[in-house]
C-alpha cells in the first residue's frame, strides 16, 4: 500500500493548515491512521491516531488545536491544524496499518515539511 501526502509548507504562529494522505493499491483493509512528526534532533512522536470506527486519540499537546480525520471511501486521513505554534515545526509523517492480500501492512509517507515562524 502506497502513500501521498500533501499539504504541508510554510505559515505564520497562529495559522491554519490541512494535510492530507491517500493510500492506494490493491486488495486492502485499512484500520488505523495515524500522523507522527519528527523535529530536528528529536525521536518522532505520534501526533493523532483514528481507528477504522472514528475513534481517535491525540497527543496531549495538540488537543484542541489539531484535528484528525479520515475518508474511509476515498482511503484518506487528513490533519486539520490550526492555532499552529512555532513548536509544530516538523516533518509530518502519515502512517496507515491494515490488511492486504499479501497479509498485515504498516506503510509511511514521504513526510511532509511544516514550518510554523514566530
């Protein structure tokens, strides 16, 4: 199962983005989607997670800022983002498990650049 993000770049503190992330391939089930994020010289760290039932478990320093989402037709997770923080600043990652012909996947995206200037 392949991934593609998109939507990251550059914004001001207290600014809005949207990142999106499609699966695509053949055959498959997805459970969780999740987007981690890694700054520089830090271990990346889950960001949100969203089960194949909707439920979903943010980390303590985004609850209330950033939301998790997904389209289960178009086998899309997004990130809505707002009241963004210099401390956001990271490489985004989307992450998605689930079930294919060929048995369990765990597959990464590219990772998307956000850049959050005071």
């Amino acid at each position: 199962v392949q991934l593609v993000e998109s939507g990251g770049g550059l914004v001001q503190a207290g600014g809005s983005l949207r990142l999106s992330c499609a699966a695509s391939g053949s055959h498959f089930s997805i459970n969780a989607m999740c987007w981690y994020r890694q700054a520089p010289g830090k271990q990346r760290e889950l960001v949100a997670a969203i089960t194949s039932g909707g439920s979903t478990n943010d980390a303590d320093s985004v609850k209330g800022r950033f939301t998790i989402s997904r389209d289960n037709a178009k086998n899309t997770v997004y990130l809505q983002m707002n009241s963004l923080k210099p401390d956001d600043t990271a490489v985004y990652y989307c992450n998605v498990r689930g079930r294919a012909a060929v048995g369990y996947f765990n597959s990464w995206g590219q990772g998307t650049q956000v850049t959050v200037s005071s």
